[in-house]
C-alpha cells in the first residue's frame, strides 16, 4: 500500500534513513530502475542493488560519491533539500546501524547504570526496534507536593520486523519505593515483566502491544504508573536516548500544592548545565502547565518548580 505525504514528511523528521528513504519511494511511485535512470541522467551512477540495499537498511551510504547519490535522491524525489543528509548525520556514528542517534541511559540520568542493569536483565536491546513519532505525558503532583502518579500517550515507529513490546522506564523522586508503584496498561497494550532497583528508585515495566509490528509500522499506546510513594517533588525530566517526534509534556497540581514559579528546561546530559529556560504559566482552573518539543533530539527535556 503506497503510504502518504504526512507519512513521509513525518519520517523526514525522525528517520532513520532507510525508513525515509523507502517511504519517499512509496509516496512517489517510482521503481528502483525508475530512479537509478534518474539519477543517471544528472550524471550519478547507482546500481539498483545498492538503493535496493540503502531502503533495506542493510547498507548505509558513507562515501563521497555515495552522498553526492544522496543529494541527487533528495532531487528526484522531490524532497526538501538536505532532508536525507540530514538523517544520514544525526544517525552517523560507528557500529550504531540504522536507527536514530542516541545517547546511553547513563550518561542521561544516572552514573549508577541501574537503568541499563535492569534492561539488559530483561534482555532488551538498546534501541527496542521503535523510535518515537509522538508522546503526550501528564504528571500528577498531588497535595503532598509528591510525584502522584504520571500517564502516556505513545506512538512509535518500528524499524525492524516482530517488534511486539516496549520498555517504559519511571524513575521516582528520593524516598520512593519502585515495589509499591503500580503499573497501569491504558490502551492498546498489556503488562509484561516489571524489574526495578530500590536504591536507585527506578522501575522498568514491559508493555506488551497486540500485534508483532513490521518495519515501517506504527503503533499507539497508553500506559501509566501510580506512585505517591517519594518525598517532595520539585522537577520533572524527560530522557531521550535517540531523536524523535512530538513530545508534549503537561505538569498538573493538586489544588492544595501550588507552586510559585514554574519554567521549562533543557540538558544535552544529566551533568550538563540547563538552557532553553523559560517560565511557564499556571492555568487557573486546571492548575497545569506544559511544554510542546518539536523533533526531539538526544537528551533531557523537563520542568522544575519552585514551592517557596
């Protein structure tokens, strides 16, 4: 089924390469020999194996001839200029494949590794197979100024076949207990294993979708955890491992803790200092307030308030 320009001006977005580049194909309706008569005809030579294998993911183009092919694909296809290169560096780094660029757990959130300790035991590999098109959050902070509980709105991207599960990470507030926390499947999905380290006040749950996706598929889904079981909540952050979508995250107060100054921020990593500072304003009736991230790329996105 050939797939739409919303389609393909979304994956432009978050990539990989390969999915943006057999997306572009779809939307255009051109065969491989189509193309590579195209790309002859403005002096490019490209066998048809080597597109056949750059849409594969099997191959990636790194050489310069192999980019100046690029750049003369973004032509043919009718596509904004640099849209695929772009992809090819976000994604550039050794060993890394074809999925969207990435930082570790690590050097996110935490130098303790709990995070990575708890996936690798649940055999998980680093990038699940997914990336993000679009995460909606919402955070409950309760009349305790603690971290009552937090729901998501999540759709994704495979890029592999027989992807069929995902692995949602809730890191609570110092104090917490990861062993009361509870976690709630919403919509599209069920639970799975649920792992979590105490000290380190982090839990890893397996959402478990209804279908084995194949690559190119998307997938939405809803999951939450009820907490409440931390001290006074003063931020709440977001990691990104890899680039994605749409990221919309919305802070709600209980009507009894109120905060005085609320402001959004951004961290390339946990020990980087925070730009992209902005104040938010509480809504009246709803006490709420929100961000809305547009591509996000590796790294931290969140929201601190001030009670005093």
């Amino acid at each position: 089924m050939r797939q739409t320009e919303t389609e393909l001006a979304q994956v432009l977005r978050t990539g990989p390469f390969h999915l943006a580049l057999r997306t572009a194909l779809s939307v255009r309706g051109l065969p491989l020999q189509r193309v590579q008569h195209h790309l002859a005809h403005r002096g490019v030579k490209l066998g048809v194996t080597s597109l056949s294998y750059w849409q594969q993911g099997v191959r990636r183009p790194r050489r310069a001839e192999s980019l100046r092919a690029v750049r003369a694909l973004e032509e043919v296809l009718a596509l904004p200029d640099g849209s695929l290169l772009r992809l090819l560096r976000d994604g550039d780094a050794p060993g890394e494949g074809d999925r969207p660029a990435g930082r570790s757990y690590r050097s996110l959130m935490e130098a303790s590794g709990s995070v990575e300790r708890l996936l690798a035991a649940m055999e998980s590999p680093v990038d699940g197979g997914l990336h993000t098109v679009g995460h909606q959050e919402r955070v409950r902070i309760g009349a305790r100024r603690e971290l009552a509980g937090r729901t998501s709105r999540h759709v994704v991207r495979a890029h592999r076949d027989g992807v069929d599960r995902y692995l949602a990470v809730h890191r609570g507030d110092p104090g917490c207990d990861p062993s009361r926390i509870a976690v709630r499947a919403l919509e599209n999905c069920r639970t799975g294993r649920v792992r979590w380290d105490g000290e380190a006040g982090v839990l890893v749950a397996e959402l478990l979708f209804d279908t084995r996706l194949r690559s190119g598929e998307t997938y939405l889904f809803g999951y939450g955890f009820d907490d409440g079981t931390g001290g006074a909540s003063g931020e709440y952050v977001r990691g990104f491992t890899f680039g994605g979508g749409q990221y919309v995250l919305q802070v709600g107060f209980d009507e009894a803790a109120l905060p005085v100054r609320c402001r959004r921020f951004a961290q390339a990593s946990a020990g980087a200092a925070r730009g992209a500072r902005g104040d938010l304003t509480l809504t009246g009736r709803h006490r709420t307030v929100h961000l809305v991230e547009e591509g996000v790329r590796p790294g931290l996105i969140g929201i601190d308030w001030d009670w005093e």
